[in-house]
C-alpha cells in the first residue's frame, strides 16, 4: 500500500531542493529522516517534514496495523517548479534589474512493504 504528501509553493528553488532530494530518494522513512536531520542545507526540513506527512498518511490508511518506519520506503519523490515571483531592483544608469523569486512543489510517495 502506498500514501503521496505534497508540499507546494515552498520559497525555495527547485534546483537546491533537488540536491538534498537525490541524497535520500529509495531509503526507509528512518533512514531518511536521519540523514535529513543531519544535513546542513535549508531544504532538509521541509522534505523531512513532506517525508513524515506521507509515513503519517500511510499510517491512518492501514489502522488496523502497527506500523514500523524500517519497512516503509520512499517509491518516489520529485520536485516541480511552482509560480515564479517577479520582483525588479534599480541597477545601474537607471535600468531595473529582474529578480525572480523561484517556488517549489515537493511531492513524495511511501510504500509499505510487507
């Protein structure tokens, strides 16, 4: 049986959340968790926390059972770009310089395995 968290319109980049993606993409949930409380960069929190939101759901799916984090592992997990935010900052010789303010939609799908 599998369950899917999504987290959407993260204020982070994509391209940075994808790094600490791939370091935990086909562990178990304990694993990951693990290492992500570990890792130094900003994006490890929210994919932890997308991580634990899919075991959580995965959890209320099967109630009859106890469910143990070694034996649930990530199937997938990928990251989208969500709506950009465009911002504009003076530049030089009166010119507007462009900022774009990038957002992230993470999605993970845990699967038990019996």
């Amino acid at each position: 049986m599998e369950a899917i968290a999504k987290t959407k319109y993260l204020r982070m980049s994509p391209r940075k959340v994808r790094r600490v993606l791939d370091a935990v993409r086909g562990m178990n949930v304990e694993d990951a968790l693990t290492k992500l409380h570990f890792t130094g960069k900003r994006a490890s929190g929210p994919i932890a926390k997308t991580i634990y939101t899919a075991f959580a759901n995965l959890s209320s799916k099967e109630e009859a059972e106890r469910i143990d984090m070694q034996n649930v592992f990530i199937k997938t997990m990928y990251v989208d770009s969500g709506p950009t935010l465009k911002r504009f900052r003076p530049m030089s010789m009166g010119r507007a310089g462009k900022i774009r303010k990038r957002t992230s939609h993470i999605t993970v799908v845990v699967e038990h395995l019996v």
